[in-house]
C-alpha cells in the first residue's frame, strides 16, 4: 500500500507494538531515542534505501524508537505480520 507521509507524522511511539514496517520512496524519516525530561535524540535516518523498522526482521513486535516522519512524500507499507511470514 502506498501512502503519503506528512513533515513530523509521527509513526509509532516507544514500547508500542508496531503494526507496519515503511519503505520512504521519497520520504524521509528519523529515528528517535527518548532521553529523560522527553527529550530526544536523532538515531538513524531512514530515506529510499532502507526500511522503517528494521528490527522487525528480527522478530521484534516493539520498539524502544520513536519514528517521525522528517521529509514528506510517498512510502509504501507492509504489515509486520508479512514481514515476519517471509522471514520464516
């Protein structure tokens, strides 16, 4: 499914379950490490190579990331449960 990303769309918050994994194709999105006081602090950033949530590759269900949308434009989504059916 493709969908359109907004600047600051946030994609999923800390120890939430994540439902869909996100290939930005013209879309770019951070990954955020919550530091006290909400604070945050830019791990990763993920454009057209790569995957939002990566982990779940490796079975992960949740993450301890924060994922914002930083560039807007298109990405394509996939349920974590597919990705977790072609890994097997």
């Amino acid at each position: 499914m493709t969908e359109t990303r907004g600047v600051q769309q946030l994609l999923w918050h800390p120890g939430e379950t994540i439902g869909h994994v996100h290939f930005p194709a013209g879309a770019g999105s951070a990954t955020v490490v919550t530091m006290r006081e909400s604070a945050g602090a830019e791990a990763g950033m993920v454009g057209s190579e790569g995957m939002v949530c990566l982990c779940t590759l490796l079975g992960c269900d949740t993450t301890p990331f924060e994922a914002v949308v930083q560039s807007p434009g298109q990405a394509l989504r996939m349920s974590t449960e597919a990705v977790h059916a072609r890994g097997s």
